[in-house]
C-alpha cells in the first residue's frame, strides 16, 4: 500500500509539474533582467550573443530548451552545464555575472512541490 501511495503520488506531482504553462528565457546580468528569449518550435533553433562588460557569452535556444554554448570566462562550468528545459532550472557564469533562467507567465509555478 506505501508502494502504490508512493507511486500515486510521484504520477501527480509530476503531472501538475509538467504544466508550465507560456515559458520564457530570462537573461540577467548584474541581477537585473537583461533581455527576454522565447522558444522555438521542435527543430528550430537559434543563438544569442551577450557581450557585456564581464564578457562574452553565446546562449542556444533548441526547441524547448537552452543551453550555453560558448563563454569566454576561465572555467566555462556554464557552458558544460548542458542544456536545461524545465520551469526554474537555471545557468549561471559567474566571472561574467549572467544567469539564464527559464520562468513561467503561470504565476502558481513560483512555488514547486518541494517548497510547497
């Protein structure tokens, strides 16, 4: 019965997570909101130039997700971070101060089923 409630449970959770309602691409340098990025149908994609005074970064929208293809900091942690498609995931180069965050217009998404 544990089993099964488990399970039941985990389906639900999913399935009103996966409603996300119009996402977009927030990119944010320096905190504040830089330029907002919408997706592409299935197999369009399309890039992003951000020079600013932290430095060059180059961002891919594919489809439904993003990812950061190229950085000119040290490390580029951001760019091996790979792509990311959901509602609240999140890419940061620090070095350049530029955080790519997929939102939702869906105002109830703000919470998930962990803060909840």
């Amino acid at each position: 019965a544990i089993v099964i409630i488990s399970l039941l449970s985990y389906v639900i959770i999913y399935m009103t997570g996966s409603r996300e309602g119009d996402k977009y691409i927030s990119v944010q340098v320096n905190g504040t909101e830089f330029k907002r990025l919408t997706f592409t149908s299935k197999n369009d994609s399309y890039k992003y130039k951000l020079d600013t005074d932290g430095g060059l970064n180059i961002i891919e929208v594919k489809g439904d997700k993003v990812r950061m293809i190229e950085a000119d900091c040290p490390d580029k942690l951001c760019v091996h971070q790979g792509y990311i498609s959901r509602v609240g995931e999140v890419l940061v180069c620090i070095p350049n101060k530029v955080v790519v965050e997929i939102k939702s217009d869906d105002s109830e998404k703000e919470l998930d089923g962990i803060n909840y």
